[in-house]
C-alpha cells in the first residue's frame, strides 16, 4: 500500500522541485517572455481583478494548454523551454500546479509566491474587477 502523505507534505515536495519568484521577480521575468498564467477561478478574477498580459488558464486544463505535444495547447506553448509562471489567489495551488507541469516535462514551470494576492499588495499592475 502507497504511503499517505498529507498536503502539508505535498506541497512542501512540490515546492523542493522549483525555483519559485516573488512578484517582483515575475513583473520582470514577464518582461523578458516569460508566460504568466493565472489559474484562478472566475468568481475570484471577477473579484479581485486581473494581471495585465497573463493568460487564464483554469487549473483543469493547465497540462493541456501549456504541453506543446497535447494537440490542445496555447499559442504561447511553442516548445518545452518555455518558462511558465503560474499563480493563483495565494500561492499554494499554483505550487502544485507548477511541479505537475515538470512533472509532463515543461522544466522551466514555477510560481509565484504569495500568488495574485501578494502581487496586488506589491503594487504591482492589476486590471480592475467589472463593476
């Protein structure tokens, strides 16, 4: 029988895996090409806002979308060299997220610590929610 490992455990072996950013960091890798990609739930970008220029991808179908090979992916999915940064609302999902993508064989995959919510209060730029 598998050994359980509780999430806390999980999450802390996915984030062994990569070389995760700050917002700041993520502005700028941005800058140079990296693609950022926000995972988060609809009701939480009608919420909260968005990031300027990143894509939306809902975790369900992140593999898919970012895998060059799926015959699914986005445009920005050119080759397995791209350098993805995933965020959601606080970081921890798009951990997960991120190490699953190594996982499929995208190595440059990494998140942002402290996920949108960090970004924002950074001071960092954010298209307002509708109103």
């Amino acid at each position: 029988m598998a050994e359980h490992l509780g999430i806390a455990a999980q999450l802390a072996a996915a984030r062994a895996t990569l070389d995760r950013v700050t917002a700041r960091q993520a502005y700028q890798e941005a800058a140079e090409g990296a693609v950022l990609v926000d995972t988060r739930t609809a009701p939480q970008r009608d919420r909260d806002g968005t990031v300027p220029g990143a894509l939306v991808i809902e975790r369900n179908h992140l593999e898919w979308r970012c895998d060059p090979s799926s015959g699914a992916s986005v445009p920005e999915a050119r080759d397995t060299e791209v350098r993805w940064i995933l965020f959601c609302d606080e970081g921890y999902a798009s951990s997960l997220a991120a190490a699953s993508l190594r996982a499929i064989g995208l190595p440059h995959a990494t998140d942002l610590i402290g996920g949108f919510q960090t970004w924002r209060a950074t001071g960092l730029p954010v298209t307002p929610p509708p109103s």
